[in-house]
C-alpha cells in the first residue's frame, strides 16, 4: 500500500530511544572479545584503557551526531545527514555499505550467535544439513538464524509499537543480568587473589600467538609495538560498541526528536560503556588473564577461554557448571533484542534511500501500519543470504573498518555545515566543539591507518565494498532519468 495515505508516527520516547541505543549496541561481542584483546595485548590495565577509549570515542561521537540530529530530526539520520554535507554520492555510499555489510552483515552474525548458544539447550541444533566441499556446512544453527531474523523482520512489520515493546523488555532483561553478572563476580572474585595477581604487573604487555603445534609465542610490546596492537586490536571493543547511530535512522517516529535524540545518543551510550567497563573489571576478578590452549577454566584464563567465550568462563566461576547454561541464556537474550533493534532502524534508513530514489521503489513505501515493510524485508532478504554464505564473520571485521571511516566524514560534516549553514537552526550543539570532534576524528583516523597496515586484506576489502558502490550509484541514477 502506499504511503499517500500513511506516514511515519512519532510514537517513541526518550527511554524507547534509549532502550534502541543500548540495545542494539549490547549483542554478543561483550561476552567474547576480551579473549582475542587479552591475546593481542596481555595486559590487564592496557585492556581496561583500550575499553575505556573506545567508550570515550563513541559517547563524543554520539555527542557530536547530537547536533546533527537535532538540525534534521528525520528518517534516515546519519545516511541524511552525510547527504547535507557532501551530496547525494557520498550518502549513497554509506547507504550502500549499510545495506552490503553493515547493518545486514551485523544482524546475520548476531542471529548466528544467538543460534550457537541455542544450541547449547538444544544439540540437534548442531546437526548438519547438507555441505558442499570442505568449507560450507549447512546446519540446524543457520536455519534457525534465518528464522529468527524473519520472526523479527515479521513482528516489526506489524507496528513500530510491537517493536518497541520487543526492545524494551529484552534491553531491561539483558541490563539486570548484565549488572548481576558484575555484581556477583565482583562480591565472588574480590574473595580470592585472582584481581591482585592479573594486577601485579598490570603494565607489562605482550603478544601471544597460538602455533599450529600447541605452542606459544609471547611477544612483548612496548612503545610503538604496543601502540600497533592496541590499534589493531581496539577493533573489537569498537565492534561491540557499535550500532549506537541506530537510532537516527528512526528519527522520523521519534517524539520531539531535536531534544530526544541527543539525549538518548548520550544516555544510551554512557549506559553501555559503563557496564562493558564494569565487565572487563569483573572478568579481571574471576578469572587470570593469561592461561595455556588446554586445562581447566582457570588454567585457561580470559585469553583461552574456550572458544573466546569469556562470559561463560566467569559465570562458571560464580555459579559452577550451571553457570554456562545462565550464560547461554542471557547472551539469547541479548542477541535476539540486539537484532530487534538493528532489524528495526535499519528498514528506515533504506526507506529514505528509496524516497530520493536510490533504492529499491518499492522500500520507499509504508504499509497499513505506517511501517516501511518492504524496506524491511529486502533487508531480511539480504541478511539471511549472509548467514547461509557463511561469510559473515569476514563481513564484520572489514565492515567496521568501512563504519570508522564513515563515522569520521559525518563528524566531518559538522565543520562543513557550521561554514555553509552558520544560521541553520541548532536545538543542540555538539559538547566540546571543535576540540572533541577533532580528537575523534585525528584518535579514529589513527586506528584506520594503523589497521590498514596490520589488517590490509579486510580493510582494503572493506574499501572495495564502498567503491563497488559507485557505479551502482550510477545506476539508479540512469534508471531515474
């Protein structure tokens, strides 16, 4: 049906907004990514720090997307907003790379991850379906994946209002368990030497690498070496902490958006660096930070937890062996409201694309409950293509490089538009302005070069996707006249 007769309702609230920000932003990388940082790094207050910047990047680049946001409180957010300071081009690209990799690439692996810890009720999950070759497997896992990304894409197509409920109750499920998670392993680890002893030599870094012989090899870092690593390895902590734009893209249903936004971009995101922090402090409390491939969970520590999974280890400190099922429990939680979020925001970004005629015609229509439900399931469409692939978890690594690099030309655009637009209406002005944008911009700039040089192949992958766009750019713009 098309949208004559409809139109986007402001139904959302500061804390719905909020709610989207922290719960599309709490997914399933919290309760892994430690290990690989614990790896790359080896050091405990070098971990707390990397954690710490990545939360003062993203609350200073939520606060800059503040001002943004209050000057066009509209469906599509960050791809409008790019679009207002450098052209139809380059909002393309961003669009194109959100549809290609971000958003769909994100929601793929969290349904995947919600799928692996399903399977921890449920085995027959594990079971193989078909395989093709040595390297595709088919299985109950990925099914369900698919499935649970229609459920969602379905629910969502029946009002922004079951979306939003969805969102809420998983978000406040997923914060309780998370505070109890810190508060229990705070209370259980700050009874043994466990914090003491990862803190003894806190400052001293170093790599280690797994060899295909059972070996290790411990590398230690100082000076720039250490500086490429937490460079390189940040890239996880950035990952987990990421989808917090989400919520612009749903500006257009958000209630008095000018002020709304700008507080939910800095609640939600002061909300989820506080507890990541509180996280990393507990994980520190419970388990040692360096351990051997093979042993007990203690002997394994953070850095080889059993298939990176960090969060499980713990609980299985404060809870024994049940404490794996409390784990899988709360990380479907999480992963099933992530997705809820991410499957929501993301369908009114590629509706405004298809309003300027850039997308598909038909996403740029609404349904009979004011809902851009095509858009939405060419999204889902897409999505459940990257879970069968396989590939996502590839998809992830150099699509966060592409989502820096867009993070950098949006908080570009704020000095850009200050100059073109020097009356344009501001409700609210970035914090810290030009300093803190700046700083944004020169710290994320530095963490994009230094993973070109450490992680060429994604990061020049990632380029690749963005600058596959300009010909499909031209394209729609063809088939336009």
């Amino acid at each position: 049906m098309s949208d004559t007769k409809h139109e986007l309702k402001r139904s959302l609230g500061l804390i719905d907004a909020t709610s989207l920000v922290a719960g599309s932003m709490i997914g399933s990388g919290i309760f892994l990514v430690t290990a690989a940082m614990a790896r790359d790094v080896g050091s405990a207050a070098w971990i707390l720090i990397i954690w710490l910047v990545t939360g003062l990047l993203t609350m200073s680049a939520a606060l800059s997307y503040g001002e943004l946001a209050g000057m066009m409180p509209n469906a599509g957010g960050q791809y409008v907003y790019i679009q207002r300071a450098y052209g139809k081009l380059v909002s393309f690209l961003y669009g194109w790379t959100v549809f290609t990799v971000i958003q769909t690439g994100v929601i793929a692996a969290v349904a995947v991850a919600f799928a692996n810890y399903s399977a921890v009720f449920f085995p027959f999950l594990e079971n193989k379906i078909f395989t093709i070759g040595e390297s595709f497997v088919f299985t109950n896992k990925q099914v369900l994946a698919m499935f649970s990304i229609i459920l969602l894409t379905y629910i969502n197509t029946k009002g922004v209002k079951n979306g939003k409920i969805i969102q809420l109750v998983f978000t406040s499920a997923k914060l309780i368990a998370l505070f109890a998670l810190i508060i229990f392993g705070l209370y259980v680890g700050f009874h043994t030497n466990t914090f003491s002893d990862n803190f003894t030599n806190m400052w001293d870094a170093s790599k280690t690498v797994l060899n295909e012989n059972g070996t290790l090899t411990i590398t230690k870092l100082s000076g720039i070496a250490l500086l490429g690593a937490m460079g390189a390895t940040i890239i996880n902590s950035l990952f987990s902490s990421d989808a917090w734009n989400n919520v612009t893209f749903i500006a257009g249903e958000i209630k008095e958006p000018k002020k709304n936004i700008p507080r939910s971009l800095f609640l939600g995101t002061l909300i989820v660096t506080v507890i990541y922090i509180l996280a990393n402090v507990a994980y520190l409390a419970l388990l040692p930070l360096h351990g051997t491939p093979d042993g007990t969970i203690m002997q394994n520590g953070i850095m080889f937890a059993s298939q990176d999974r960090v969060g499980a280890a713990a609980a299985s400190v404060i809870m024994g062996n049940i404490g794996v099922f409390a784990m899988a429990g709360l990380i479907m939680v999480s992963t099933f409201g992530c997705n809820s979020g991410l499957i929501l925001s993301g369908g009114r970004l590629f509706y405004a694309m298809a309003k300027d005629a850039l997308f598909f015609k038909d996403a740029g229509e609404l349904n009979q409950h004011d809902v851009p439900a095509k858009a939405l399931w060419f999204q889902c469409a897409w999505a459940c293509i990257l879970c069968v692939s396989g590939r996502y978890s590839d998809l992830l690594t150099y699509s966060t490089f592409a989502s820096l690099l867009f993070y950098i030309l949006t908080i570009g655009g704020l000095f850009i538009l200050r100059k073109k637009e020097p009356d344009a209406e501001r409700p609210y002005k970035a914090f810290g302005y030009p300093v803190i944008p700046i700083l944004y911009i020169v710290i994320t700039a530095a963490i994009c070069f230094t993973l070109l040089v450490y992680d060429t192949r994604n990061t020049g992958l990632g380029l690749f996707i963005v600058a596959l766009g300009i010909p499909v750019y031209y394209l729609f713009l063809n088939k336009k006249k």
